[in-house]
C-alpha cells in the first residue's frame, strides 16, 4: 500500500509514530506561520501541519500550491494537537509533514465536497463521481453494504442458498412493460429483462432448493415517477414446505435482524393488520402507524340532522387532529384546498373544533347543535382542545382520502420522525381487483398467488371478494416488501389464468413451462420480495432511494454522466435485423 | 413448517421420536410383506417403511399409489434399522410410517433422477428444474452459493465495500459486440448491457471508495463457442493507493481463502512467472503447472546437420515425455496429425525415442547419429525410456503448437487430475498487441491498463514490446482472473486512446466521462476480476461451467426451457420505436 495508515485511523496512543497518508485535499488553511491542511479518505479525515521557518521551504512551496480534491501522498510524524477537537475521531493528533508528493492534480470541482453542497440535482448527476465523495452519499452507500451483509448472513444461517436466476429471460404481456433486448442469432426475436425471479425461483422450489433467496437486479419500463429506478434491486426468497405463518416469522425475524445489527434497535414483534382493517381504519393498505389518529365512522351519529352531504353518504368518517383546535381559518381552508385536488378527491370537508373551554364550533353548526357536536366528539374520545376533521361520500373513495389527510396531519403535527421505525404486516388482501381501464379483474399481486381455501367457492360468484394468502411487509407507511404462499398445481394455476382472462393459448405460451412444472411433483411454496433500495433508504432516515444507488439514473430514465441510452452504429442495426422507425 | 426434520437429519439418537417429514419419492420397493420408500430432499434421503399385516391397510394402498417423485408428507416414528447402511448419513434408521399425505403428484419424469441419469442434453435443459434435482448438479450450485459466500468474508474482512453498478448502460464499440436493449422513452436511443463494470469501478475508486467489489452478472453478444454464455458472472475487484504487490498478495489471499474454507486445501504460495517465461517454456500464458515437461529449445545443437527443416527453422523446440518411448508408430502418427490440425498449425512432428537400452531411435536417424541424438537427449535431461517430441518453425507458433501438444501428452499420461490443484500468477503481459485483421494494435487487456513506466519510451518506436501492468491468475491452465494497474491521469489516457486508433472525438464521445473524472483528482488504483463460473467449476472439478449455473443457456443463445428469445408484440415493438427487419 502507498499509505501505512488510513485518515480516520490515528489517535494519541500513535504520537511520535513516522506514517504516510494518503486521500484528498479537504481543505488548507494558511495562517502564515502555520499551514494546515485537511486530508480525506473514505475512512476521515486527519489533520496535517507544516511550520514556516521550520518545516522544508520546498514542502512549504509544494504545500501551498494544493488544491481542493488533490490527491496526494503523506509522510510525517504523528503529534499531539495543542487544541484538540473532539467532534472527530482523529481530533487528538495531527501529522507534522516531512514529505509530500502530489498524486495527482485537480481542476475545481463544479460544486463543494461537503456535507451540505451547493450543487444542484443536475450538476450533482452529471459529476456523480463527485457528489460519491460527500460523506452523507458515502455513508448512505455503506448503509447499503451493510444491510446487504447481514441479510445474507441472516439467510445463509437459516440455510438458505443465494441462487443466481437469468437476466436474459422472456417478455410477458402481463404487469408491467418489460425492457426487451434484440437477439442478434436469432434475429426478430428478443430477450427481456427480468420483472422478478418469480417464475425462476418457484421452479426452484420445484426443484427442491427449499430454501432461495438473492439480492438481484430487476428491471420496469415504467414511466418514472419520482423516485422510481427503471432498474432496482430485491432481496428476493422462496420457501418450500412451509405454511404462510413460517413465511411470517422468518421473514419478520430478517428485519429484526437488520434493525438490531444495522440500527442498533431492538424493534418489538411486528403487528399485524387485515387489509380490511387498514382500509376501514387507516384509508390505506400500507398504513403508516409510527401513529395512531384512526379512523372513527360516525354514520349513525350524523344521519338524519338535515344536512344532505352526511345523509346521502355511503360512509361519515372522521379523525381527531390532537390539540389542533387551534387551527386558523387559513390552516382549515388549506386542509379543505388539499382534501379537494384531484388526486385526493373528496368533495368538501367538514370540521369540528373541540374548544379548551368545553364547547364545539364547527362547519355545519346549522345542522347540529352543541349536544349533537358533543356525542359525535365522544365517539373520538376528543379532548379539549382537539380538531376534527370529517369527509362523507362513496365508502372506498373517501377512505383513501381521509388516509391522505391523516398522513399529511401526521406531518403537520411531527409524528413522523424519521429515525422512529414502526412495523406491520398487512395481510388477506383480496386475490383480485377490478380494473376499470381493462374492464376485467387483474391479479392485486400475480397470478402465481394462491386464493384462501375457504373462499374458493367465490371465485365464480364473487370474485372480487376472494382474499389470498398475500401479506405486505410495511414500515413507516412504506411497503416495503410483498409476498404470497403460492399455488402448487397445475388446476389451480389453470382456473386462476381462466380468471384473469388468459387464453388456454396465452397461458400456455407464457407460463406453458411453470404450469409443466406443476405436474411434476411441485412442493407447497411461498415467498416475498423486499424492495432493497427501499429498505435501504429507510433505514437511512432518507425520503428519496437516489443516494442509496451509486449510479442512478434520472426521471427521464438517462443516466447523464455516462449520457445513455445513446445511438448506436448502423452495423448493430443490421447485426441485430432491426431498424429504427423514422 | 410441514416438517419437523428435513430428510438428511435423523440419526440413531432420535430412535423412538415421532417425526414429520416431507419430500420427494426417490423409489419404492415393495416386497410384498414390507414395502420401503426412500424418500428425498435437499438435505439427504431417508428410508421409511409400511409391514403388511401391522400397518393400516389404507396406509399400505396409498403408498402403493405413490409414484417417482411424488411430493409427500410422512409422520411416523423413528426406529433402527436391522440392516444398516453406512454409506448415508441417515444410514442407521428408517422410519415406521403412522401417516402419509400425498402433497402432489408426478407424472413419470422424462429422464431419472439420479446420481447419473439417462438423459441427454437437450432433454436435460428443458427440463432443467429436474435436472437440478439431481445430487451433482444441486451440490454443484450450493459449491458455487458457498464460493460466494466466502468471497464476501474474505473481501468483507479487508473493509472492501459491495456497490451495485448498473445495468443499463451505454454501448461502446471496442471490445466484444453488446446486447443492446432499446428505450421507450428515448425512441431510437439505446442502453447496453455491461461486458464489465470496468469504466464504474473506476469511477468509484475516483470517489474514494478505495476498496470495491461486486459480485455481478455480465453480458456478451458472442458467437457462442462450447462452455461460453452470453451473461455470466464476475467477482469484480478495484483497489486505491496501491502497487501491483497489493493486488497480487490481497488476491492471492482470496484464492487461498476459497481453497481452505471451500476445499478444505492449503495450497501454497501462488508461484510468479512472466508472460515472455510461460510462452518460452509452455507455449501459453495459461500454462497448466499441475505437471512439469517444460519446453527444451535445441536450435544450436541441431543446427548443420543437414536436416533442412532445423535448419531454416526460426525455432527447434521439445518436450520430454517421461517414460512414453514405448510409444507405437500409431501413437506416432496419432500425435502427428494431431499437431498437424489447422487449429494447431505445426508442419510436422519429430520424434527421439530414448530406447531403455541406452540407444536411440529417431525420425531424424538420416541427419542425426547416435552421439548427435544422445546430445539433443542430455538438453532434455532425458532418461531411458523417455519420448522426445520436437517442433520447429516461426518462434511464436511453434511454441503455441508445442503448447498444445504438451497438455495432450499431459492428458494423456494422466497428469491433468481435476482433483489437484496447481496456481500460478503470469505477469507483465504486453500492453498491446497486433490485430492483423484490423492491421492496428488493439489493447491486451483493455484500454485502460497502464503501461510500464519503463516502457513507456518504447511507445512509439516499438509498441508491440511495451509491457503493462497487467496480471492473470491462472489455475490448471484455466485463467480464472486477470487485471491491471490502471492509467489514473488523462494525458497518459489519451496517449492510450491514440495508439488505439481513437480519435479524439471517438475517445471523447466513448469515454469523455471516465476521461474528465481523471482531471478531478483521481487516485493511483488498480483491480481485478474473477470469471465466477469458470472458478466454481474449477472447484468442482468439472470440465463445464453449463452445471454451476441454475438456468443455462444453449450453444445457440436459447433458453429452451422457457423458450427465449421468441418474438414480442407490434405493440411493444411500436412504442419502442424500432421494427424486425424483413
């Protein structure tokens, strides 16, 4: 190695010790007499000096020309600082320099290498090797090395085997688009991009692995939203002979795992929730229940006071908003401006102030009075002081708003912090769910999802309210991860492709393979997958997975250092058969 | 679970216990008054039985229904066996059946399952989640899961960090051809599939992230010859701050920490041998080492003699086969046409036997007497009963032919065993070499590996002797790694881009990032990468990588199994803005 020792490495038990450092200029400081100089690496930072009138005058001059990110080679002796700085772990000691040889140069970086910088999104993309070096993108990286390292450590104690599945597999027409990739020895035809292992590792299982897991790419050409990766990462597992509780229990115990080794928390069990119970009393299939603020129906109490909104409604429903009583006017017409966008969807909504002094103030006075107000706080169990907020209309459509409007007072009122983790799983979510687009039921997970035994008999009558042995793993009101105890036969898979409106053809073309399987000695299975930049940028406390993936690409789906996807020859063209339209 | 113990683990300690167990049927055999059933899983196979007369008679017929490979649960109670087998694990019990449910059924698979099936090839691949059921062919994967999982400690344990590079990146035209994948978003513009993560390792060690590795899939749009596939897998390595001695001694740890933990073997240091040594002495710059009969050049003592053929031959070279001189005039012959084969491309074979009575015998008795054979003998240090085989002709081929013929003869007098293992760096590889077809110099390595700074003034007067730091591990003949101090500054970069025959503007438009990174102060660093397929089947001392990998693909590029490539929608082709030529 060119160094003996890395920047975050020495401490005072080291003084006097002769070392050579290597890393990148941070910063100097020249005070004249002294001339200090931060050297970074990957592991800290270390303070060097050199004295005027002491130190080498050529170090000196050598010194002086330094710029910022210049790499450079080290050598000195380790002393005790005269004012220490305890905020950094090499902050007792400092290197007084007796050599230094510039490794390489550097122009001035587009923006600065600090813990806050003053690069915009752009700038920061275009010099991701720049922006790599700021320690929060460093460390956020490391979080992810770190999470992927105890997920495997976990997995293979359990006795599971990491088995690496295709990239090059084949299109489907069902989910999402698949990337697709031209064969050049077998022109008009082409690969596609693997979705998920799902088919690859339930034949797995038919082949006895028992136990899969791997941490692997996966691919969408999804138009991006926000914070959605063309190409993004599962920890994906499958296990056989198994019941949907050992499901459950292993995989809760991975995330335990992860926020004891990674986090340091001891987390508690993970609650669990139906699907019902989180639509009727969170609005959400994914419920963020770092805090409570449930929902509370009040249909009964609001019906028959004159007031047509309540009356012809499907559903009353309402939160209590702790301690905001207080709200302005202001504030209460921006709930209302918000509850009305067009991706929220509520008509109106209605509120009730409990005041400190015992009485009631609401929207819709003219139609209740102060006892009528009073019973429908109780069944909040609202204190003085309290806000409630309340939207009626068609039952689906106005949970999910109300849902909306409690994570954004969830917000408002600072019950989201970021570094407090609370678990869930949800599960019974329906089998199928109706697509108005498509006019037919679509599968909620994917047609390798087994439908509970005991509601079989609705597949016909009922479809939509057959529930599945499907659960969600969610935290902090993100789901995090999905999966399903799988069918395992070849009539069930068959009457589930019926369902879904595939052809004996289409399904045999597609899925001709798995369902062949079947037939074949197929074991009872199941899984899930986690979203692992997801759970990464979790664990950091970090709203966006961006810096949680080295190189990521753009919501254009463009990676714009490398500036791809780019043209390519006319000669590949014609390899692979295939033209560009005009 | 629906088990209590897996098939491999009851042991003559848990006789009497009652016990659960699921699996595959292996066979049955009914006797009539007994009937077995060696059931199956990952972990092992486990004998149960049913006795006429003292089983349930439901029982009895159930099990007399049970085809290969059913899927079943079993409960029962665990008894000693009168006959014991030693030869399995589970060797000393059986277990007395109480229960049996049949978990699925199996039609008759198309080949067997066993340790050596009847299946061919093709049948194999198609039903390639059966052929994964076979023993070798699981033990093989969980060889290759467990290589994994070593590396990672290993290279966990030097604080290298995992980071993802991606997948979707940008087409270069140097090097292999790339699968490209088209976007939608981007109509006419195309991502491609990386041969290598070489250009973002780099970039990462620009970052400062000093120590990297990943263990990633690879893509190559090649003419498939025998044992290539079009995506595989490398253990990818780069290192900042360091010397080639670095990289030589942290990787060679590796490879010795894979034989010991994998293996249970300390091989020893790895020896050094310098690319201009093996081709001198073994016609390669892969020698396999397992066995000596290194190259004897004899010009001097053969030259004048009459014998035309030496004579004007730029190069007389042998090799000493021990104890072959029995060897009859087919074997002869045999070995003659053997050298004779366009792909190896020698003239003629000369032959000196070393009769066991002193005297010699030769193809050469015209030209040579017996003092003059005795002479050209005592170079080889060659005993009676040893078999001199020369060549002679232009230097560099002639050492290729003679290499060629010296694993034959190493194969034939069996000293090739799967089960030896025998490591060797080679070093100092030229920087580049000539490509007669495109009549330039192409990069050895890649374009980015660092010439000499020795060399460096060679450059332009003699560029074919220029030598690199660059660095293979060879294993039994087989590179199963190569790398390369890198060039970490631009100007040398450029240098590299114009020996090429890169433009400025193709240097630019190709890599102008990678280029422009190493203005920003990119540190001195260096890598390396492991051909992971290649290596685990080293390991298992297979010939072929096809069983170390789950789902492989055909010589053609075609996953038979799920049948792909195959065609994909108007649809699709349409909204990716690209059509199938005619």
């Amino acid at each position: 190695m060119l160094r003996t020792h890395t920047c975050g490495e020495l401490r005072i038990s080291e003084v006097n010790k002769q070392v050579t450092l290597t890393g990148w200029v941070q910063r100097t400081r020249d005070k004249g007499s002294l001339l200090w100089i931060d050297l970074r690496d990957r592991y800290g930072v270390t303070q060097l000096f050199l004295e005027e009138g002491k130190s080498d005058a050529h170090l000196l001059a050598v010194a002086r020309k330094l710029g910022r990110e210049y790499v450079v080679s080290v050598s000195g002796v380790v002393s005790e600082r005269v004012s220490k700085n305890d905020k950094m772990p090499t902050g007792e000691i400092e290197i007084k320099i007796t050599a230094l040889e510039i490794l390489n140069e550097s122009k001035t970086p587009p923006f600065t290498i600090e813990e806050n910088t003053d690069g915009g999104d752009d700038l920061r993309m275009k010099y991701r090797y720049l922006d790599l070096r700021r320690n929060p993108v460093r460390e956020s990286l490391q979080l992810r090395h770190k999470m992927g390292q105890q997920t495997r450590i976990y997995l293979d104690g359990l006795n599971f085997i990491e088995v690496e599945t295709p990239v090059l597999i084949k299109s489907t027409p069902e989910g999402a688009r698949d990337f697709v990739v031209p064969s050049r020895m077998h022109n008009g035809e082409f690969y596609a991009l693997p979705q998920s292992p799902q088919t690859f590792k339930q034949l797995l299982m038919v082949s006895g692995f028992d136990r899969y897991y791997q941490i692997v790419k996966c691919f969408r050409d999804e138009d991006l939203r926000a914070d959605r990766q063309p190409e993004f990462t599962q920890i994906d597992c499958e296990m056989s002979f198994i019941t949907q509780e050992d499901i459950l229990s292993t995989f809760e115990g991975l995330v335990r795992h992860l926020f004891k080794t990674v986090k340091g928390i001891d987390i508690p069990a993970v609650p669990r929730m139906t699907y019902n119970d989180a639509m009727t009393h969170y609005g959400s299939d994914k419920p963020d229940t770092r805090f409570d603020m449930k929902f509370v129906e009040v249909n009964e109490v609001t019906k028959g006071k004159g007031f047509i909104v309540f009356d012809d409604a499907e559903l009353v429903v309402g939160i209590c908003a702790k301690g905001c009583a207080g709200y302005t006017r202001k504030q209460l017409d921006e709930l209302t401006d918000f509850v009305k966008k067009p991706q929220i969807g509520a008509k109106g909504l209605i509120y009730i102030r409990c005041e400190a002094n015992g009485t009631y103030k609401s929207s819709v006075d003219k139609f209740f009075d102060e006892i009528e107000l009073a019973h429908i706080a109780q069944k909040f169990n609202a204190q003085p002081g309290d806000l409630l907020l309340l939207l009626a209309g068609e039952k689906e459509k106005t949970r999910k708003a109300l849902g909306e409007l409690r994570l954004l007072m969830g917000t408002q009122l600072g019950l989201r912090d970021k570094n407090k983790f609370s678990t869930l799983w949800v599960l019974d979510f329906p089998l199928l769910e109706w697509n108005e687009e498509t006019q037919r039921f679509h599968a909620m997970h994917h047609p390798f999802t087994s439908p509970k035994r005991e509601d079989m008999h609705l597949l016909e009558t009922a479809p939509g309210s057959v529930r599945a042995n499907a659960y969600d793993l969610v935290i902090n009101g993100t789901e995090v991860g999905g999966g399903s105890i799988r069918i395992h036969d070849r009539p069930t898979q068959s009457l589930m492709f019926t369902h879904l409106g595939f052809s004996e053809e289409e399904a045999k073309k597609q899925f001709g393979f798995l369902m062949e399987a079947f037939e074949f000695g197929a074991p009872p299975h199941g899984g899930i997958a986690f979203g692992f930049d997801r759970l990464c940028s979790l664990f950091g406390g970090a709203d966006s997975i961006r810096d949680f993936i080295a190189f990521p690409k753009n919501n254009a789906g463009r990676d714009v250092m490398i500036d791809s996807p780019s043209s390519i020859s006319s000669e590949q063209l014609k390899e692979l058969g295939i033209s560009v339209n005009d």
